[in-house]
C-alpha cells in the first residue's frame, strides 16, 4: 500500500495491475512517442505525427500521478522537492543551450511544474505543523515568493527587460507560465489531499472535459493584461487534441498502491537526454535533404 491505495492481495492476483514504477516506464514511452511527433524525428508526415502528439498526452498526467504518489510515501518532501528544482534547473540550462544552437524556439521542461507540487504541498504540510509564527517564516516566503514572480515577470518584459527575464526565469520559473500551466499544479495538489482513486480520476476526467469544449481562443480575449498568454499560459492546456490527456485514465485506475523497482534517476536522466537526440537526428535528417 502507498498514498493511500490499496488493494486486496486476491484483487491484484484476479486482475491486470500496475506499480508506480511500470506506470512511470509508461508515461516515458508515451513521452517518446509525443517527442517523435514534436520534432519530426523521423518524418514528415502530418498524420504520423499528429498521431504520436496525441498518444504522447498520456505521459504528464501519468508523471504527475507518480509524482503525487512520491509525495506521500517519501520521508523527506523537501529533499524531494529540492531534487526535482535542481532537476528542473539543471535541464532549463541545457535547453536554452540546444535551443541558441539548433535555433529551437522552445524546449518544453515539465519539471517546474512537479516542483511547484511538491513545493507547495512540503511548506503547506510545514506551516501546518509549526507551533509560532517564527518557525512559519520560511516555510510561508516558499508559499508566498512564486505568486509573488509574475509581477516581475510583466514589470521586466513591459519595460523591454527581456532578456534579464530570461535569465531570472531559470532560477525563479513563473508558476503562472509552467508547462500544463497552473491548473496542473492544482491539479496535483487536489490528487495529494483527496487521496482517493477514483475520486481524482473522476477530476482528471472533468479536467480533460473541460479542455475538449472550451477553446483556447477565449483566453486570448481576456481584458486584464495580466491574464495575457505571455504571462499566464493557461490558455496552453486547452489547444487541440489536449483533452486526450485522459487516455492516461486506464492506467491510472490499474495502480495498486506498490512502488516497484526504483531508477529514480535514470528518469531524470533520460527526460533531457532523449529530447536532444531526438533533436540532433532531426536536425541531421534536415539537413542531408
């Protein structure tokens, strides 16, 4: 049992079943897929393609079940949480490496996103757990300083700071410009605190709902300068072919509360890694027509 799931030992031998490991390994393979479509790897063809960056939907919200799954049972949330900053830091650095090289406009970094989960659900736990307001100090500046980046974020750019933007943006990612925008960090955090299976694939449910009738046009009409896609992307989980992310659902529904082996870093590892391969044979591919 972990995070709050289980299953009967005769439940598990009855029918088909997935640890967090198995689960991760799928949503890698997904992410693959989804990269082959991206970046044109191997071809081409629209509807090949087309058909990768849909079955590559599955592997964010499949990441982010692990990583809220990882949440309950680790025994140190901050270093947790502190691993997967470094992480999302550390490939944020490559990525504009690749992108100044290949002149790629962008290299998407899903790990801010987990951080954000993981920071806010760790201090939340913290400030709960502190007996006077001078042990709350940090773990409130940590809740408070990211809602805090997005003023900064539009000062700079209005003011043609750019590019000094740019640069903050890797140590201080905006928690309103994340990959899957905030909605999934909520999202996550929502899956911490109910606990319940079914319950949290019935919200990811409603979530993918939601993105296949609302388009992502209508954010683009909001007054409010502050709610621009510049600054707020959230207008990003509700483009075409998004609400597929729910084909990540059976998977979800076969998790039986057990962790599996563990590679924690070989996930790490591979999640960059892979992307400029993927991007280097692009660009040899490209170049020899």
């Amino acid at each position: 049992k972990r995070g709050g799931y289980s299953m009967s030992a005769s439940s598990t031998k009855s029918r088909l079943h997935l640890n967090s490991f198995e689960i991760k390994i799928i949503a890698l393979i997904f992410m693959t897929f989804d990269h082959f479509g991206a970046y044109q790897t191997f071809t081409t063809n629209l509807s090949i393609n087309d058909f990768f960056r849909i079955v590559g939907r599955i592997a964010a919200p499949l990441f982010l079940f692990v990583v809220v799954e990882s949440l309950h049972y680790t025994h140190n949330k901050v270093r947790f949480a502190m691993r997967l900053y470094i992480a999302g830091v550390t490939v944020e650095i490559f990525n504009r490496i690749f992108e100044s090289t290949f002149d790629i406009f962008s290299i998407g970094n899903i790990l801010p996103t987990f951080f954000y989960v993981a920071l806010i659900v760790t201090t939340t736990e913290c400030i709960t757990k502190c007996r006077n307001l001078k042990t709350a100090v940090i773990p409130l500046l940590c809740l408070i300083v990211p809602f805090l980046i997005i003023p900064l974020n539009i000062a700079l750019c209005e003011s043609g700071y750019v590019e000094i933007w740019d640069i903050i943006s890797i140590i201080f990612p905006s928690i309103f410009t994340v990959e899957y925008s905030i909605i999934f960090i909520l999202l996550g955090i929502a899956w911490y605190y109910i606990k319940d299976k079914r319950i949290n694939c019935i919200t990811f449910a409603a979530l993918a709902l939601l993105c296949f009738f609302v388009p992502d046009s209508i954010f683009y009409t909001l007054p409010l300068r502050c709610f621009s896609p510049l600054y707020f992307n959230i207008s990003d989980l509700f483009i075409d072919g998004q609400w597929c992310m729910c084909l990540a659902l059976p998977f979800m529904l076969l998790y039986d509360g057990e962790k599996g082996h563990s590679m924690k870093y070989f996930f790490y590892i591979y999640y960059p890694i892979h992307v400029y391969v993927l991007i280097i044979i692009s660009q040899l591919r490209s170049a020899s027509f």
